[in-house]
C-alpha cells in the first residue's frame, strides 16, 4: 500500500472517530439534562437559574446548551457554563468534569461536599472514589454508573428511577 492510500485511510478512521465522540457528546448532554429530573436539590438550590457547570472547554457545552434551550427545572431556568474558576463551583447545581479535566475531580468534590451539588465525571472508576454519576460504555452503549454515597455526600438525593437505570456501585 503507497503512502497516500495510508493517509487516506487514517483520514477515514480519524473521521470516523470524531463523528463517534461528537455522538457520545450528544448521548452525554441528553444523560445530564434527564438527571435534572431525577435529582433532588437541597431547598437553597431550588431558586434562581439552574446551573450546569462544566469544567474546563469541552465540545459537550455547546451539547448542553441545545439540549437545554428554554427548558426549566420546576420554575428555574437552565444555564450551561464553562467553568473557569473553582469560586464558581458551588453556584452550580450539576458539574460536569469531562476526561480531559478528570484530574480536578477531587478538587471540585471537595469544594462543593454538601452543597447540594451532584458531580458527573467522564473516566473510569470515578463513581467509585469520587462523583455521584459517571459515565461508562456497556456494549458499545453510553451508560453511566451511580454512587448512592457520594450523592448523599454532595447534598443530592437521586429518584428510585435513577437509581434502577444506572449501574450502582454501592
């Protein structure tokens, strides 16, 4: 095989890869906008917007804000923001921590424990040493899986229907 059609075919597969993240973004967004309706907040976090935090740049913000244009939760109108700073953690009622910034998990969990505010991660192993929900591949499949424990520790309650749909870990 000459060297063209070499790069031609890492062309296709580098393509093909993105449309699949570009998916599993979209599959992510619509996960964390039905979690609004399967979470209980704290009364404090039950006023103003209703903030969707994410932290640091990722394509699953623009995912978040389609999904979240003119829907509420209850009477609060939905935000999604880019996170910049950790002052800005414990205004938010959800925090998205994409792979790519799973190194400051632990210091956003810290930040917002019992604040009322449930951490979503995307890497392995997450649920089971820090956030409440963290998404997961079963077959191919977007899931997630659901840490009861650290949902109680950041101040969230999840539905019995939450609870049956992800993997539980605890």
């Amino acid at each position: 095989m000459d060297m063209r059609k070499i790069f031609i075919l890492l062309l296709g597969i580098l393509a093909l890869h993105n449309v699949a993240t570009a998916q599993d973004d979209k599959f992510k967004a619509l996960f964390v906008y039905n979690f609004t309706k399967h979470v209980e907040w704290p009364k404090e976090k039950q006023t103003g917007d209703f903030l969707i935090g994410v932290v640091g740049d990722s394509p699953i913000i623009e995912e978040l804000k389609s999904f979240t244009a003119k829907r509420t939760v209850g009477s609060q109108q939905i935000k999604v923001e880019r996170l910049v700073s950790s002052d800005d953690y414990s205004k938010c009622n959800i925090i998205v921590v994409p792979a790519r910034a799973s190194s400051q998990v632990e210091d956003v969990v810290e930040k917002v424990k019992g604040k009322g505010v449930l951490v979503v991660s995307d890497k392995e192993g997450m649920a089971n040493t820090y956030s409440g929900i963290n998404f997961i591949k079963i077959d191919g499949q977007q899931n997630f899986e659901i840490s009861k424990a650290h949902m109680a520790m950041q101040g969230v309650t999840p539905s019995k229907s939450l609870l049956s749909l992800g993997t539980p870990i605890d």
